[in-house]
C-alpha cells in the first residue's frame, strides 16, 4: 500500500457537500482514509472569481497505480459536475477540483492516456504544490513531516518559506 496525498478545492454549488462526496468517492474507488483536513475557505488562485474557494488535504492508503488514480480522480469530478478541465494555466469556477499532490516518494512527469482515450500530463509532487497556499495549510495539518523527494524539505518547512516569502 503506498501514501496518497490529494488536494480537493470547490467554489460553485454545495462546496461542503461536494468536498464531502469526492472524499467518500476517493475511499470507495481508491484507498483507506487515512486522515482529512479542515475545510479552508481560500480565495481563488490563478484567476478572479467572487466565488471563494474550500479547500482540503485527504491522505489515502492505495494500491492502485498513480494513471488508475488520476483517471478515478477525473471520474469522480465528472460526476460531481466537473465539466471542463483547466487548459494551459486557464483557471476557471469549478464545483470539484482534485489534484494528486504526493504518491509515495515517487517523481513522475509523463503523459499519461486515460480509459477515455484522452491524454493527460502527470507530475508528481504536484508542480505547483509549494506556491499555493491553499494546498499547503490543509496539507501541513495532516502531513507537516511528509517530505518532498525534489526540494529535500518537508511539508512544513515549505509552507514557512511561503509564509516567509509572502510576507505572513
């Protein structure tokens, strides 16, 4: 069984109810619940919104591969009224977004080709993971010590260098 860390972020709809239902539908198809973070009220990121954001980190045991994960993951935000995914830096409204942040030790960048027939980028840690806040306050809650394979540091230790670079 390896260590799963995911993201999961709404800002349209029932934000608490779809948070809820993406955790039972990622404990049902995926893995053990391990641990599941507050809920974070946070402002979109990327782009302007009036719609704010919750935000949370759920910690998963799996035996699945990180493609049958990532094609689970965008199962589960079809069915929770995810229609569009975000396309070259596009950020837009979302009732569910979920993103897998750590798997393992692993570093993966690939394309990967979903049972769809569609192909997705892969890249694990999350690329993006220590610029956002919204990530790494849920994350540093569950996982302060979980260490990051490409920048040597902890999870904690990468949101105080956030914080510090941020001026909080």
């Amino acid at each position: 069984m390896t260590d799963l860390y995911l993201s999961l972020g709404s800002n349209q709809g029932n934000r608490k109810e779809l948070l809820q239902k993406a955790v039972q539908g990622l404990e049902t198809r995926i893995g053990r619940v391990c641990a599941l973070s507050e809920f974070y009220e946070t402002a979109p990121w990327g782009f302007v919104s009036d719609h704010p954001f919750l935000n949370a980190a759920v910690h998963l045991k799996t035996a699945k591969t990180p493609a049958e994960i990532l094609a689970i993951t965008q199962e589960i935000e079809k069915q929770l009224g995810r229609k569009t995914k975000s396309h070259g830096g596009a950020y837009q409204d979302r009732p569910i977004d979920i993103d897998l942040l750590f798997y393992g030790n692993c570093c993966i960048d690939q394309v990967i080709e979903l049972p769809d027939g569609s192909r997705q980028q892969l890249t694990l840690p999350h690329k993006l993971l220590h610029e956002r806040d919204f990530v790494l306050k849920p994350l540093v809650e569950i996982a302060p010590d979980l260490h990051h394979p490409l920048l040597t540091c902890t999870v904690r230790e990468l949101w105080q260098q956030l914080n510090e670079r941020e001026g909080r």
